[in-house]
C-alpha cells in the first residue's frame, strides 16, 4: 500500500504568489516565523564551521577547533537534507554530497567507526539521504554501514548492540534506540523480514532493560559486567529520551501496533512535564561539545511524533506548542546576532564561538518549526515511510515533483487542523475528485496511483499579520511575518534575533471571526503597553508603561462576520509579554486561536475582491453563470497563454486554491456548495473578477 501519483503528461508548475488584492495561502505563519531563520543558520553552519579543505564541518567556529568529528557530520547530512526539503536548493544537495565524501575521506577513507552508535547516526542521514534524493552513493554507504554494525549484536541478549568495537560489556541507549531507527527505516526500504524481527528483538530488551516503565525516563547504560543500569537522573539524557521515542514511533508505522505509539507518549509526557522549563526544552542541557548536539536530536525525533496522525488533537497541539515556544526561545534569547551562532542553553545568548554540535542543535529545531503548518503524504501504511511536507497551494503533477512527491507513492497523509485536500484523478485538477478533512493512516484502496494533482487548502483562519519594530513607537522596521496567534512570553529577549531586547514594538493587523452571535469580552494582559481596535474601535487604549494589569472589553459581534482587529504593543524594558484572550456566554475564555484570526487583504481593506464594472472589462467572458462544474474563461488582446484563477467566498476567504489554465479552456470548480462567489482572473499584468453563481 505505498502507491500514488501514477506517471503524468507533462504539466506547468503552479506558481503561487501574493496578488495584488489578497495575499497567497502559502503565507502561513510557521513558515514565515523560521523559513529566514533556519536559512540564515544553515547559511553560518557552513561559512563559520566549512573546513580549509571542504571536505567536513570543524567542531567550532571561526576555525578555533579544527578537528574532524565523526558523528557530527554524520548528523550534519541530516541537518542538511532538512535545508534541501524545506528549499529544494541543489545548493544543499552539492553540500550534502561534499559531506559525504568528505566524511569517508577524512575517517582513513571508510564509513567504518570505531563506534557503533557514531555508524547509526551515518547510517540514518545516509538512508534519510538517499530517500530523498534517489542518489545510490547514499545507499551504498548505508549497505556497507549496516553489515558492520551487525558484528556489534549479540543474539544472546535480543541482538542489542554494543557500545563500541571495544567494550563487550557496554550496552548504552545511545547504541540501540538509533540502531532501532535506522533498522525499522530498512526495512520499510528493502522489505528484509529479518531486519524487523531483530528490531522487535532489540525494541523489548531495550524497553525492558533501560526505559523506566512508570516515568518513561531512558537510562544512559547498561554495563553487562556487573548487571547494572546507569538510573543516575542526571544521566536521562534529551537524545536518548528523543531516540526512544523515534524507535517507539517507528514501531507503531511499522506494525500499526498502538503499544508502541503509547511508549512514545509515555516518554514525551515526561520531557513535557519534567523537561520543559518556561517554555523551552532541556534548559538544564547547557554544555557544548558531544552535549551540545542532544537537544537537536530530541527535537527531531519529538516532532515526527507531534505530527504523528494518531495523536488526539489535544495531545498533538501540546505538542507542537512546545516546539514552537522552544523555538521562540531560542529567536529571541539564544543567538548572538553579531554572528549568529547559537548557545547550547537555548535561552541566553553566546559569545564569539560556539560548537558545530550545538549549532547543528539549533538549525534543526528551526527547521523542525517551520514544518509543523505543512500537510505531509507519507509512502506507507500508518504515516511511515519517508514523507514529503506540502504547504497550502495548488499543486499540478511537475509541482508535486519538483516537492519530492515520487510517483506511486502516496498511502497516507496528515493535515493540521483546518486544512482540506481535495485530490484529482487528472492533471491541472480535472477528472475524478476527492475532499479530505482529516488525517488518513491509509488514503484508501479507490484513490491507490489515481491522484495527479491536488489542492490544499486552509478552511478556517490563518493568523494575523505582525509587524516589528526597533524602538517603541514603530520607529525602526524590522520584520514581517504571520502570527498564529497572540500569546508570547519572550521574558528578557526579544521577538526575534534580528531584534534588540527592550525598546521594541508590535503591530498586529487581520480581521477576527466570532463563533457565536453574542456580546465578547476580550482580554489584554501584556508588559508594557497595548492598545486593541475591534472593528475600527478602539476599545482597549492604555498605551502606559506597567504590567501585570489585565484590561478588557465587551464588543457584540455576529457569528462568522469578518472583523478588522488591530492591536499595537510596545516594549520599554526587563520583561516582555502579551496575551489576547476573549471569551462568550457560549466560547469558554481562550487565547484566540488561528482558526479565528485572518491575515489582511494585501493592499486592500475590503474582505473580498470587489466585483465592479471598472474590473469587468472587454475581452473577458466566462460561462455558463450559473454554473455546475465547470467555468469556460477566455481573455481576449491578451498575449498570455494561461491564466491563473482563484475563488473567493464573498467573505473574503479562499474557496478554491489557484489553478493555472490555458485561455479559453474550463476552470474546475466542482465540489463547491451553492452560492454566490468571486472569481479572480489574472493574465499577465490583467486582472479581472466577477461575481458567479453555483447552482
């Protein structure tokens, strides 16, 4: 059950852009927040740590430590395939295949280690490499690596592994939570009955042996010696806990044996409640060297399981808000933006030098972030296999190819919350349709190499837009980007690392959408001042320097009526905070989610594209209005081939996502309920709308 997308004829890549009247549904507000950082760190993680011969990555920056370490470049192809799949730059696939000869020159021209745990880390980058790039040069590394990692099993206890070539005696977590990673991934690749059955061998010793079965804590070691494990707490390590929890997760896909998903729960419950400390993750991890790699480990691995589509929303949210205040932590209090090198202590900032362990920590938490707003298709059964992440858009066969979504291979898919897709028989989105909601551990047997194109789509809100600035009356612009909603905490730091902590302020613009019909109280809880407009109102002004002062106000609202919000913060100094909550006799009092908020009309303040004569002009005809499936469209004095159009509900929200057609052929714009809508055509620097009704 791993097939999708059967071999098509030859389509256009949709290109997706802001138009001149509503910004495009790609604008979404993890990408925004970490797409620039994540690059700007990759960026450093090469120009400050490349060594003379560019052939590895020194162990600190600016060349003060110019040693080859093995495992993190091993973990560097890693980090480096999250750039590629996040960009599709042959930049980082040049960078990750210089990696990986470079690797095999400088270890006495081998893949082979000395440590066994150090061949895991190779081995999975490599995998993970070659799923997604097709290169056997990949492959062929990880086929040497795993034949010598099965002289470090012993089939007397489960075929666990051995710490090194050296101690017989050392079983660590660190030698066989990845070996189980690597191994289930293996197998999911060559189908090897063997590989698995050893995997569920080692998966039972392990648990039995080094997971503590009530808190989910992962021991460091067990010394075969003298029957002892290492319980020290101080020893519960972030990469071992995250390791385990990737092995567990890797289990369930494997199997669809929910035991397995719950030991992951269990341990990520634990790094939730005893791990996470004001929002950020291992605090208390604060050294560099090996150290400093644990807490990128640990996020990797604990944000396959936040994306995990088995999770009840609840727990997935929890989740992922972790990952995003961890990440919000490290923006605004861990990078020195002198040179933009990350601290081990992801919340404070370090001085001229930093490890590229703990700089390959960082990079892997923002690229872990701004994937948590992307729908992802998955090639097996119960989201396993290597999977590709889709932003909201419109996507013909070329452009799902060109985002690494091979043909055939589509079994199971995620959507966050608010998402619908809408997957077609045909390219350029005709023939056969589907719509689904939700997340699918199996896309089912009558849409198995049917799908061609698709379309992703937001159903409710997507934030607000926010603008930040140096100075505390808007004085020095420095960044835009979507905010999914208002509630941070960046304590002594600042919004972002671009940004000075203290004399800073915050524009945030969109237009909010009640549930109910009822008179809400809104609350504003910030340090330092804020004022709040509600549909062009200003119902909250206490633009005062305090905190610790909660301020409110009442508004009736109508249900599912778009309304302009406005609110503007500014920061003096010390602590830095904001909070905007409302609250209903029906809506229990919440921060005010995503789904809620809508980034404002580029250029516009209406909801919607206005549908007027001056727009309507000569030359452009569609039909039938009414319509039922489809809409013929022509653009006549036009030297443009295709045209891009996009539906709009008439209040303001996206209906259908842009598709790109030739002029004169039909849009598809079937499955869509009846009504009245706003259709937006472009041709070239032409743009037309028109009111149309679906009967």
């Amino acid at each position: 059950m791993k097939k999708f997308l059967h071999a098509m004829r030859a389509g256009l890549i949709m290109c997706l852009y802001a138009t001149p009247l509503l910004l495009s549904q790609n604008a979404r507000s993890q990408s925004t927040v970490y797409n620039g950082p994540a690059e700007a760190l990759q960026g450093v993680l090469h120009s400050s740590f490349i060594s003379s011969n560019g052939q590895y990555y020194n162990q600190t920056s600016g060349g003060a430590h110019t040693g080859f370490n093995y495992w993190w470049n091993a973990n560097g192809i890693d980090a480096l395939t999250d750039g590629y799949l996040r960009t599709r730059s042959n930049t980082y696939k040049t960078r990750m295949k210089n990696l990986l000869y470079g690797i095999k020159a400088s270890n006495g021209n081998t893949y082979l280690n000395y440590f066994y745990d150090d061949m895991e880390w190779m081995a999975i980058s490599c995998l993970r490499a070659y799923q997604h790039t097709g290169d056997t040069a990949y492959l062929n590394a990880v086929n040497a690596l795993w034949t010598d990692l099965q002289t470090g099993m012993h089939p007397e206890r489960s075929y666990a592994l051995q710490w090194n070539k050296g101690t017989p005696n050392s079983f660590n977590a660190c030698a066989n939570a990845p070996a189980l990673i690597f191994m289930l991934r293996l197998y999911q690749t060559n189908g090897n009955a063997t590989i698995l059955s050893r995997a569920q061998s080692i998966y039972n010793w392990m648990k039995s042996t080094l997971v503590n079965p009530t808190t989910g804590e992962v021991y460091d070691s067990y010394d075969a010696g003298t029957n002892t494990v290492n319980t020290n707490p101080g020893w519960v390590f972030s990469y071992n806990v995250g390791t385990w929890i990737g092995a567990a997760l890797e289990m369930y896909q494997v199997t669809g044996n929910s035991t397995y998903l719950n030991d992951a729960i269990l341990s990520a419950e634990h790094a939730m409640t005893s791990r996470l400390s004001n929002g950020v993750f291992y605090t208390n991890e604060t050294g560099g060297g090996d150290g400093g790699l644990f807490k990128g480990i640990f996020v990797r691995y604990f944000t396959l399981l936040a994306r995990e589509g088995a999770l009840s929303s609840s727990t997935r949210n929890r989740y992922i808000n972790a990952i995003k205040t961890s990440a919000l932590g490290l923006n605004g209090r861990g990078i020195n933006s002198a040179n933009l090198l990350a601290n081990p202590n992801w919340t404070t900032k370090p001085g001229a030098t930093t490890d590229y362990s703990t700089q390959l920590s960082a990079v892997m938490l923002f690229e872990a972030a701004a994937t948590l707003d992307q729908a992802f298709f998955y090639k097996d059964l119960n989201y396993g296999g290597y999977s590709i992440g889709f932003t909201p858009g419109s996507y013909t066969h070329n452009a799902m190819v060109a985002r690494g979504a091979l043909n055939d291979d589509l079994t199971s898919f995620t959507l966050p919350e608010g998402y619908s897709l809408t997957l077609y028989a045909d390219d350029n989105y005709l023939g056969a349709s589907t719509v689904r909601t939700a997340s699918s551990n199996w896309i089912g047997a009558d849409w198995n190499d049917r799908t061609s194109s698709f379309v992703l789509n937001r159903t409710t809100g997507d934030g607000l837009k926010g603008e930040y600035y140096q100075g505390m009356n808007f004085n020095t612009h420095k960044l835009t980007r979507t905010e999914d909603k208002i509630d941070f905490n960046w304590y002594t730091g600042s919004p972002d690392y671009t940004m000075r902590a203290d004399s800073f302020s915050v524009r945030w613009t969109g237009r909010i959408k009640p549930r109910y019909s009822e008179t809400y109280t809104f609350y504003l809880n910030s340090d330092n001042g804020r004022r709040l407009w509600i549909n062009n109102v200003l119902v909250i002004d206490q633009w005062v320097d305090n905190w610790g002062v909660e301020y409110s106000a009442t508004v009736t609202l109508n249900a599912n009526q778009l309304y302009d919000i406005k609110l503007e913060y500014f920061e003096h100094n010390g602590g830095a905070d904001c909070k905007l909550e409302w609250a209903s006799t029906s809506q229990a009092r919440e921060v005010v989610p995503a789904s809620q908020f809508y980034t404002p009309p580029s250029g516009a303040r209406q909801a919607a594209p206005a549908a007027t004569p001056v727009l309507n002009k000569a030359g452009f005809t569609l039909g039938p209005n009414p319509f039922s499936d489809r809409v013929r469209i022509t653009v006549a004095n036009t030297t443009a081939a295709r045209l891009d159009v996009k539906l709009y509900n008439l209040n303001g929200a996206p209906a259908r996502g842009v598709q790109q057609i030739d002029n004169g052929q039909f849009a598809n714009l079937s499955g869509l309920p009846a009504g009245m809508y706003i259709i937006r055509v472009a041709a070239g620097e032409q743009v037309f709308t028109k009111q149309i009704l679906k009967q």
